[in-house]
C-alpha cells in the first residue's frame, strides 16, 4: 500500500521538481558567486593598498608616524593591533589580534558553505531527478505496452537532463569555492603578517621610547 502511494507520487511529480530546484539553485549560486567576488575585490585592493603604505614604515618609523599612518589608512584591526601593542601587555596583544583574526575569517567565509554544499550535492540531486524519470518511463511502458521501448529510451533520456543539470550546477560552484577559499587564505595571511610586523615595531618603539625616557 505505502510503496503504491509512493509510486503514484512519484510518478505525478517525476522528475521537473528536481530540475525547476536544480535551475533555482543556480541562480542563487550565481548570485553568491557574483556578491563573494566584488567582496573580495574590495577587501584586496584595499589590503593591498594597507600593505604598500605601511611596510616602508615598518622598518623605523617613529611611534606617532606609525600611529598616524594606520588612522589614515582606517583598518579596524591593525588600529586595534596597535592600540593593544602600546597599552596592553604582550601576550594580551598577541590574542587580541588572534581573536580578531579569528572574526575576520569568518567574515571572508560568510556564504561560502553553500557553495561547497551545493557543489558537493548538486549531482546526487540531479541523479535523483533521474531516477525518478526512469520510474516514471518504465511505469508508462508497463501502462502502454504499444508504445515500445521508443517510449522508454524517450523517457531515459529526458531523464538524464536532470543529471546533467547537477553537474552543470555542481562544477562552477566547486570551481568558485575552491577559488575564494584561496582568496581567504591570501588574505588573512597578508593581515597576519601585517598584525605581527605591526604589533612588534609598536613594542619596539615602545621600548625605544622608555629606554630613552631613562636615559634623560
């Protein structure tokens, strides 16, 4: 009795529910794909654009002209980094910055599960629009048996559409994935390096600076 209910279902519905959620998904994957790319656009022009106005003065830049350097660049966390670097204790600076690091990946991965996800499960919906095709080709060759296998292979084959459509769906969303995740990595390992240098040239200065109050 169930598998008859499910079959009626089944057969009702076939296999164009499975390709109308493969096409919509599509599009929000397109729209994902589109929004992460300007984001990261922006975020590496202006990392970019930190990383060139802050590494000649990392070297021996005094304490002020550091500090106003990174006000005018307007970075959140290299202000933070530096503010921790001059007034809080080592260790304390080095997990702010940590923590900050840590808030800052999960901004540059925001929206990014769906797009693995959807590569990674977009085939297996596209198989099952087909197997819901050939059930529903067999069951009308079982209703009309004049039909012939014509019927069927005409069945069949529109039912693999929707195994193609999953892969179409499923290998630019792995691509941009694979390719933002990338740009993740870059990123944050050019905001690291840029934390460290940043939160060790303020402590040297800090230090130049009390070694010299001393001194006089």
């Amino acid at each position: 009795m169930l598998t008859e209910r499910l079959l009626r279902l089944t057969i009702a519905g076939g296999s164009e529910w499975v390709m109308a959620l493969l096409l919509a998904l599509s599009v929000i994957s397109i729209s994902v794909v589109v929004e992460r790319a300007l984001f990261f656009r922006r975020r590496r022009r202006q990392l970019d654009r930190v990383d060139r106005a802050l590494l000649p003065l990392l070297s021996g830049a005094a304490g002020e002209q550091l500090r106003q350097a990174v006000e005018e660049l307007q970075d959140p966390l290299l202000t933070v980094a530096l503010e921790s670097a001059r007034t809080r204790d080592p260790a304390d600076a080095e997990k702010i910055v940590a923590s900050l690091l840590s808030r800052e990946r999960l901004e540059l991965e925001r929206r990014l599960t769906f797009l693995g996800t959807l590569g990674n499960n977009a085939p297996f919906i596209g198989l099952f629009g087909t197997v819901l095709g050939i059930i529903r080709a067999f069951n009308d060759l079982s209703v009309s048996t004049r039909a012939g296998s014509s019927a069927v292979m005409a069945g069949i084959s529109e039912a693999l559409v929707a195994t193609a459509i999953g892969l179409f769906v499923a290998i630019p969303a792995v691509i941009a994935f694979n390719y933002f995740q990338r740009q993740v990595d870059r990123l944050l390992s050019t905001t690291e390096a840029l934390s460290q240098a940043l939160l060790a040239s303020a402590r040297d200065v800090g230090a130049g600076l009390g070694t010299s109050s001393r001194t006089s």
